[in-house]
C-alpha cells in the first residue's frame, strides 16, 4: 500500500529516455506514460524539455553524445557502471548528471529488485546533478529507493560501487558459473583481499577515506543480488582504472599497487588481451 501511495503522490517529469534495454524499459514503466524512448542512431530532440536517461552500454556513450545537439549535454542523466570520471572530463562534462542504480533487474520487462540491505536499510542507489531530484522522484514513483547527494559524497560512493563491480565480477571469473551470491559465500576471503586492496588504492589515487565497513556494504549489497552472474565485461570503464593505476606506478619505478588484481588478470588471460588491443580512453589525471 504504501508503494502504491508513492505512486500516486510523486510527480514525474517527463524524460527522453535513450536505451530501450533492461534500464531504460524500467524506467519508462515508472513513469507517466508521457517520455519519449530512443533507439540506436535516433537523434535527440532539441525541443523536448527535461532530463535525458542514457540507458546504454558504456561503449555508445560517443555515440550518444553525436546524436544529441550540444546545446543539451548538460540534460543528459548517465545510468552506466564504472569510471566514467576520464571520459567526462575529456567532453568538458566533469558536472554531469549521474546515477548510481543499486538495483537489478534480471531480464527485459521485469521490475527491478531494490539493493536494499541490512547495512543500508534506507537503499543505495544515489544520483547526482541537477536533474537528481527528478530521477529520484521517478524511482521513488515505483517504490525504489534513491538518494540525493553533493558531488564529493556522490564520487565516493560511485568508488565503492566500482569497487563492488570489480572485485565481484574477476573473483566470479576465477570460478566459472558462480554467481555474485556464490562469490560472496564461499570466497569470501578472496573478496575481502581484493577489497581491501582495491579499496586502498582508490582511496590514495582519489583522497577520500571511506567510510568504516566498506567490505560488510558491498557484501550485504552482494547478497540482495546475489542471483546476479559474473564476468569480466567492459573492463576499460571498471578494472580498467585500477589497471590503469598499476601501470602508471610501474612505469614510475614503484612497485604495482594491485598485485593480487594484477595476478588474476594474468591467471585469466585478460592482461594479454589489453596489451593486444590496448585501451581506447586515457584513464591517467
């Protein structure tokens, strides 16, 4: 009943939603009937007000950006995992609208499973930017939770998910057909390791300290999802960085600051394929 209340009560802005996927077809359900969803290659319109979700894979983020008129980038609400900090910069948007959805949705159609938990009883998906208030109003229209957050608090909080997706996904690969809720129950001190490590570094390259019980939030997070599969996907915009930062350290002569990462890129062959192919975004500050 409650939910329901939510509903009704919560106006939703109508939005210009790009990406007809899992997220983007959710999203539109949360809303009035009234958005306009777009496909691969159609552009956006100039003349409809409002935020625009980009509900797309990492790797059409540039195609995105062409088939919207730049008098509208700064409308444009970015739904993706991992780092996207490099590539923002690099389109002159370091203030972009963001969001962290903690939430799953298993396949096309289904409403997402809030990333509800013990730990974090009040949710955790957060979204930053000036459309923040609008996204969370949409989800909060479906019964979802999400917060509102300033910059500083938004990025530390984006480097624990980047940290969750990570360290989940290469564990996950080391052992084939686990899913995120096996990786957390029975390799739990692999998890806590890489962690603990990928933890450190990010906090020393970024300056942020996180907040106590990082390992017991992702973990709990791990278990709300815990049907969720594993692999190592997209690994420019996620291990990517980390990759990035190992480079970086050994080029200057120090030792690698995620030997453990590093020994299970190599274990899994993943490493050779980056040299093969090399990145395509500069991930160095």
């Amino acid at each position: 009943m409650a939910a329901a209340t939510s509903t009704t009560a919560t106006k939703v802005i109508p939005s210009i939603i790009v990406g007809s996927g899992r997220v983007g077809t959710a999203l539109q359900k949360l809303g009035a009937g009234d958005d306009i969803m777009l496909k691969r290659g159609e552009s956006v319109p100039v003349d409809f007000p409002g935020p625009i979700l980009v509900c797309t894979r990492n790797d059409d983020l540039d195609a995105v950006l062409q088939f919207t008129p730049h008098s509208r980038w700064n409308d444009l609400v970015f739904f993706q995992n991992g780092m996207l900090e490099p590539w923002l910069q690099s389109k002159g948007l370091s203030d972009a609208n963001q969001v962290l959805a903690y939430f799953a949705i298993s396949k096309l159609g289904e409403h997402p499973v809030d990333g509800i938990t013990d730990t974090n009883p009040e949710g955790l998906t957060a979204a930053f930017g000036k459309w923040s208030s609008a996204v969370a109003d949409r989800l909060h229209a479906g019964g979802l939770s999400c917060k509102v957050l300033e910059k500083e608090a938004f990025q530390k909080q984006m480097l624990e998910k980047l940290i969750w997706i990570s360290a989940f996904m290469l564990i996950g690969a080391r052992h084939p057909g686990a899913t995120v809720g096996v990786v957390e129950k029975d390799f739990r001190s692999e998890v806590s390791s890489l962690i603990s490590e990928l933890a450190a570094v990010a906090a020393e390259e970024k300056g942020v300290v996180f907040d106590e019980g990082i390992e017991d939030r992702l973990c709990t997070y791990a278990r709300a999802v815990s049907h969720f599969p594993t692999a190592v996907k997209e690994f420019k915009w996620r291990n990517g960085w980390f990759y990035s930062l190992s480079e970086k350290a050994i080029g200057q002569g120090k030792q690698d600051p995620c030997p453990l990462r590093t020994a299970w890129l190599k274990e899994l062959n993943i490493v050779q394929y980056i040299i093969m192919f090399q990145l395509s975004i500069n991930y160095s500050y």
